[in-house]
C-alpha cells in the first residue's frame, strides 16, 4: 500500500494533468493510501485474545464479549474477512475498525485479513467450541427437575 500511494503522488508529482482538479484529486488520493498504509501496519502490530470472558484485542479493547456472540460464521459463502470469520452478536454493538485485523458494523464482527488463516481457523473453532459449552449449560439450567 505504501508503494502505490507513493506511485500516485509521483505520478501527480512528475506527470501532472493538465486539469488541476485530477492532480488535486491525486495527491489527495495518494495521501489518503499513505494514511492507510500506516493505520493497518499499526492494527496489525496488534494481537488478538479469545478469552472466556470474549475477544479482546492486545491493548485491551473490547471487540466482542462471549455473552453477546449469538453464533460464528466461517463456510465458504459467508460475508467474511479473507483468512478468517464473521461473528453474529445479539445486539448491535458501537461500529469500530482495526485496518486488516478486525471490524464490527452493528451485530457483526469480522476476523481477519492480515491474520493467519490457521490461527483464525483455531480461534473461530474455540469460540463455536464455548458457545457450545455455554448452550449445554443453560440447557442444563433451563430443564424441569423430575
């Protein structure tokens, strides 16, 4: 990503169009890849931590807590991150974004990009693992005593 804004401005730079609204719109665009560029090398400095208390990044910043994952999407034909899964909240959760690493847009979360495709793969399959521990327990919770 830094070699194409880097690209763009050094085609505003040494081949300027002839409309100053095209070159205008150039640097703008080449600055804007730049600033990208920076926030997904920062977010993909960052790890991500499946607790059971839910997902949390390695600053500590809440991207979804386990008791409102209502279930994980990782098939084929998911709307899904490349390398990675969706999750389905129950409720909608404020809209947040960490560039190649993770998003959340109101009762989704999406894990991946820039993340290994077998750890994602682990930690979609951990969480399907707790979420079914924690419907086997309401379950137990919710059946009449004979």
């Amino acid at each position: 990503m830094v070699a194409l804004g880097a690209l763009v401005l050094y085609i505003a730079a040494a081949n300027p169009p002839a409309q100053p609204f095209w070159q205008l719109f150039l640097v703008g665009l080449g600055a804007a890849v730049l600033i990208l560029a920076e926030a997904m090398r920062r977010a993909s400095g960052r790890a991500l931590h499946l607790t059971r208390a839910g997902l949390f990044d390695s600053e500590g910043r809440e991207v979804a807590r386990l008791g409102q994952i209502a279930e994980v999407e990782r098939g084929t034909f998911a709307i899904k991150p490349s390398n990675g899964f969706t999750v389905k909240l129950t409720s909608p959760a404020p809209r947040a974004w960490a560039p190649g690493v993770w998003w959340r847009l109101g009762r989704r979360v999406g894990v991946g990009g820039v993340t290994s495709p077998v750890q994602a793969k682990a930690m979609a399959e951990i969480l399907t693992a707790l979420l079914a521990e924690r419907a086997a327990a309401e379950d137990v919770h919710q059946t009449p005593a004979d």
